[in-house]
C-alpha cells in the first residue's frame, strides 16, 4: 500500500440547499461553480488519480459563510462569487500551490 494520496488535491463544493430560509450554498451558484471547477481542472489536464478531484458534497456545516469549497488534504476552506474566483483557486492554490488568502475563510 502506497503513502501517496490518491488525489494530490480533494475539492468538495457544498450543495447544500435547506428548506428552512437559512443561506445554503446550494442557492448561490455551487452547481455552476462546481460544473466550471470541474470542467476546468479537465481542460487544464490536472484531473484524474494522482491529481485534482472535484467533487460535490453535501452540508459541510458553514453554509453561512459560503457558498464555499475546501480543499484536502490541507483542509482550505473557500467562498467565491463567481466563475473568475473558482479560477484563481484553481490557477493559485491548485496548479501553483499557493492559497488564495482573500477568499479563505
């Protein structure tokens, strides 16, 4: 058995969406962010074993602070607003391996 992670990088995007009027991350775009991220990391050939993983998950417990994402196995938690935010996690923290202090929470 190998000490090497499968993924060098694990991205789980909340798409939590509650019924109760508390904010969900599920209503401020993770879908499409999550879609971009993904297709994305594809075009950038970064996806697949050994690589980067994006994937969706359900509540991670802080919609109130999202939408959000983290990344494992550093544990980086994220909020973004759009699509120009999902890519400089990507290029940053992703590809370059320097987090993106400005939308760490």
């Amino acid at each position: 058995m190998s000490d090497t992670p499968y993924f060098k990088h694990h991205v789980f995007f909340c798409m939590n969406k509650r019924d109760d009027g508390r904010n969900s991350c599920g209503d401020h775009g993770a879908e499409t962010a999550q879609k971009h991220a993904k297709k994305r990391c594809k075009e950038l050939g970064i996806n697949g074993h050994g690589q980067v993983r994006i994937n969706q998950a359900g509540c991670l417990d802080r919609c109130e602070e999202g939408p959000l994402l983290v990344v494992y196995p550093e544990g980086t938690w994220y909020t973004y607003v759009d699509k120009e935010d999902i890519d400089e996690i990507i290029d940053s923290h992703l590809v370059g391996g320097k987090v993106v202090d400005r939308l760490k929470i």
